[in-house]
C-alpha cells in the first residue's frame, strides 16, 4: 500500500501495519504455546516410561504429521526436552530418550509429581525424597560454613523464618533461608537441587499447605532449630535436625491427608 499524499489520511497503513504485526506475534505465540504443549506431552511419557531410556522418538516429520504441527514447532518441543536432559539428539541416528532419574533440571521437577498423580503413594515417596535431600544437603553445607560469617549472614533470613506469619510468608521465608545457604557456598550443584525444591513447593500443588499450613508446628520446628544452629557443632546439627525431621513427618501426613481428600 502507498502512503497517502499530504492532505490524505495515513492511518490505513498504520492500521494495517499493526494488524500485519499483531497476527505475527499471535501465530508465534501460538507456535510456542504448542510446542510447550508438546513438549510437556512427551516429557510426560518418558518419566511414565512410555519411552524408555535409549530408544529413538518418532523423527521431526512424524511428530509434525502426528500433532498437526510444522517441523519448527516440533523441533522447539525437542529443544525443551534437550534443555531438561530427557534427550539427546545423535547425527545419524535421531532423538534418543535418556534416563530421567539423572536429569536434576528444575523444570522437571513438578512434572514428576504430575507424572504419578494417579497414585497418591508415589507422590508422597516423591516428596519425602526431595525433602530428604534438602536436609542431607542442608547438613553438608553447614559443615562447610564460617561461623562468623553464618551468624551475620543467617541472621535476617532466620528471624523470617521464625515471625512469618502467614502461610505465603513462612514459604518466602522458608525458600530464602536456601537461598541464602547457597550463596554462602557458591555452590552451583547445591543451588540446582534447592531450586528442584523451590519448583515442587511452588508449582505441585498441596506441597506448600503441607509444608506451611500449620503455623505452630512450623514455628515450633525452626524456633528448635535455630537454637540448635546457635550452639553450633556437631551437638548442636543433630538438634537442628531432629526439628526439622520433626516438622518433615508432620508435612508428610498432611500431604497424605491432602492426596486423599
């Protein structure tokens, strides 16, 4: 279209300009919406087992032909799949399925939930497992702390966790205590497990009325455990930890009560 003259109306092709733009972002917003959709689909099917580890996926083609998508969007889904390390992409040979137990990517987490949401004990051995692994972390990287520097660095994030009164507000406070954990070591391997945590208490649902719905409880474990952490040493951890293990179990009959309802 040619812009008017002076004197002329120039809004036709500015409108149309923004039409021509509007349907762009709408079908790449679309393309990206179904290749999230695929991606989850299939993510789903590799932790069921539907595809075991070291078999091939269906080729780009078949994918596209199956799910009525183009090649692009196929190959973004796989993307996706390559980025949580549940495929690899071989020349020669095609898409092969990984073993998903050794993938630790956040974005996996919460799927692992929704792949055994049919059974509620799978979802509660789940949890405890996370659970676990945040407290044996938890103990490996207090060994690793200066005392001086975990008095002062801890000392806001722990005065969070014991006034939070709110159910949002103990969980804030709660996921900040990690975080503050791992700057302190600088530990890339132990931030990717504290964020694994973070997803499932954020996005499975349940988890975090489990975890922080009984205020008293909550209060009462960190209270112990705090003063555990203060008298410090060996004497001190097995305190702290027999708290926390304490507010745990609670956490994990609550979820049970939860998965029943």
């Amino acid at each position: 279209m040619v812009k008017p003259t002076l004197g002329g109306s120039s809004w036709a092709l500015d409108r149309d300009a923004s039409l021509a733009l509007n349907v762009g972002d709408a079908e790449q917003s679309t393309s990206l919406g179904r290749a999230d959709s695929l991606a989850h689909d299939l993510a789903l099917r590799i932790l069921r087992g539907e595809n075991q580890p070291d078999a091939l996926l269906p080729s780009v083609r078949s994918l596209a032909e199956q799910h009525s998508m183009t090649p692009p969007t196929v190959q973004r889904a796989l993307c996706t799949l390559h980025g949580m390390g549940l495929v690899r992409a071989t020349h020669g040979r095609g898409v092969e399925v990984q073993n998903p137990n050794s993938c630790c990517s956040p974005r996996l987490a919460p799927l692992r939930f929704e792949a055994v949401a049919d059974d509620a004990d799978a979802s509660v051995k789940l949890l405890e497992r996370h659970l676990d692994m945040r407290l044996d972390l938890a103990g490996l990287l207090v060994a690793r702390f200066d005392a001086a520097e975990a008095i002062r660095n801890f000392a806001l994030p722990l005065a969070r966790v014991t006034t939070a009164d709110t159910e949002v507000a103990r969980m804030e406070a709660d996921l900040g205590l990690n975080d503050t954990a791992v700057q302190m070591v600088d530990n890339f391997l132990a931030g990717a497990a504290l964020r694994c945590l973070e997803a499932v208490v954020r996005e499975v649902p349940g988890v975090a009325v489990a975890l922080y719905g009984d205020g008293d409880m909550y209060t009462q474990s960190m209270n112990e455990a705090v003063r555990g952490i203060a008298m410090g040493g060996d004497g001190g951890w097995h305190r702290a930890r027999a708290a926390v293990l304490r507010w745990h179990a609670h956490s994990i009959e609550r979820y049970k009560h939860l998965m029943a309802l």
